[in-house]
C-alpha cells in the first residue's frame, strides 16, 4: 500500500471512531442531536428574552446579519456593547449549520436557498417540513405561544436534542 493511502485510510478510521463515540450511537445519536455547544456571554445574553436558539439551527450568514441589527431584533432593542457581540457573533459562526459536521445542522442548511439569509427558523423550509402537521391553533396555545417557542414543546431544545422522545406538546 502507498504511503498516502495509509495515511487517508488511518485519518478516515479515526474520524469514523470519533464521530461513534461522540453519538454515542444507535438512533438517536448518529450525530443526529445538534452537539450541546456553550459560550456563557451567549446563555447570558441570548436567553432573557427566549429561550437561548443552539448556533447549529442557522447558517452563518444570518447569524451575522441578525447580530449586525440587534438594535432593531424583532421589534426588540437587544443592543450589546462591542466586545460582547463580537465574542457571541464569533461563537454563532463557529458553530453555525454550515460550519458545523452535524446532519441535522447540514439539512438545515441545506433547506435554505443560497441567496436567502433567513432570520428566522422558523422560516426554514427544514423546519416548516417538520411542522407542517401541527396547527396554527397548538402553537397558539397559552403553555406554547408561537412556533419560536421551542422549549414549549422540545424539553431538550437548548441543549440542542430535538429528539422524538424528548417532545411533549403542552395541552
Ligand atoms: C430584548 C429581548 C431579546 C433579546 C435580548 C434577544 N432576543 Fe432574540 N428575539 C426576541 C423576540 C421578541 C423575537 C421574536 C419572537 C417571536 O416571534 O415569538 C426573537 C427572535 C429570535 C430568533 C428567531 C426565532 C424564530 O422564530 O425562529 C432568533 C434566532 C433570535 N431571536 C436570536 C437571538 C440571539 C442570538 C440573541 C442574543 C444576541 C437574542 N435573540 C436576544 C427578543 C430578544
Ligand atoms: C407545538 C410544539 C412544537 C414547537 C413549539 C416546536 N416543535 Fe419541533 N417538533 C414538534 C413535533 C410534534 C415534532 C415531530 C414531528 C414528526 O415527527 O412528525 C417536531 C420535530 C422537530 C424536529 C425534527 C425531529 C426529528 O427527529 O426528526 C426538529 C429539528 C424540531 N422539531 C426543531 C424545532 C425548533 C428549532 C423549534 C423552535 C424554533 C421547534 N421545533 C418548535 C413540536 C414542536
């Protein structure tokens, strides 16, 4: 075997063991969950408001844009001071759907047309595919609110898990 092969063959060995053990396997592993990532000015910040939105859920384009206008945040003056955004922006595009190897993150992005930059994940054609069984009427319900309101509904949602066995609609 060439030189060059072992080394793809090793590197790709090793990726797969680790992309294992971090899943911790089975279904609702398989990189499935968005990784439980944490930064704490951003659960500071970011969770007065709403529940603090895991990175992975949007593209790094809107992450930028939106920390761009907090000023104006969904009719909401959410304004930091500089060195605050820019550790918070950082931390978001780090992580974001498009930086980050998860599959769920990879099918968000991928559910975003390129010249979109969404604000919302709700906009997301990933998520509305997803929803598109609940009515408008649940997500008004008092316990839920609105469709943003994630943790109404997935107990595990800041912590990224969105799995089935972590939903619980509220009555
Ligand atoms: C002063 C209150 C406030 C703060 C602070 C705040 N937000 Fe928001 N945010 C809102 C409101 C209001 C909405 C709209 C919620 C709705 O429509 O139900 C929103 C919506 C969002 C959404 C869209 C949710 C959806 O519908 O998909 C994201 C993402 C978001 N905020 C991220 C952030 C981030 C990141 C920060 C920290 C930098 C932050 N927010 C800080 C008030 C706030
Ligand atoms: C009214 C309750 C409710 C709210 C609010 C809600 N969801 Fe869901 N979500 C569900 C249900 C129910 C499903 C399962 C749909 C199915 O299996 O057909 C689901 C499915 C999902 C899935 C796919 C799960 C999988 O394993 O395939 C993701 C990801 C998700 N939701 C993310 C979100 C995010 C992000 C938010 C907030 C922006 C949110 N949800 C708000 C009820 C809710």
């Amino acid at each position: 075997m060439k030189k060059w092969m072992q080394i793809i063959l090793l590197i790709s060995s090793v990726t797969a063991a680790g992309s294992l053990l971090a899943s911790g396997g089975g279904e609702e592993g398989g990189g499935r969950q968005l990784p439980a990532v944490v930064n704490a000015k951003w659960k500071a910040e970011c969770s007065s408001c709403h529940m603090a939105y895991p990175p992975g859920l949007l593209p790094e384009r809107s992450w930028k844009k939106m920390m761009s206008g907090l000023d104006k945040h969904f009719g909401e003056n959410a304004t930091l001071d500089p060195l605050t955004r820019a550790e918070i922006e950082q931390f978001l595009v780090a992580n974001s759907a498009d930086k980050s190897d998860n599959r769920r993150s990879h099918r968000i992005a991928q559910s975003i047309a390129a010249n979109d930059v969404p604000l919302r994940i709700t906009e997301t054609r990933y998520f509305q595919g997803n929803h598109d069984e609940i009515s408008p009427a649940t997500f008004k319900r008092k316990a839920i609110g609105s469709a943003s309101n994630c943790i109404a509904c997935h107990q595990g949602a800041e912590q990224g898990n969105f799995s089935e066995s972590q939903i619980k609609i509220p009555r």
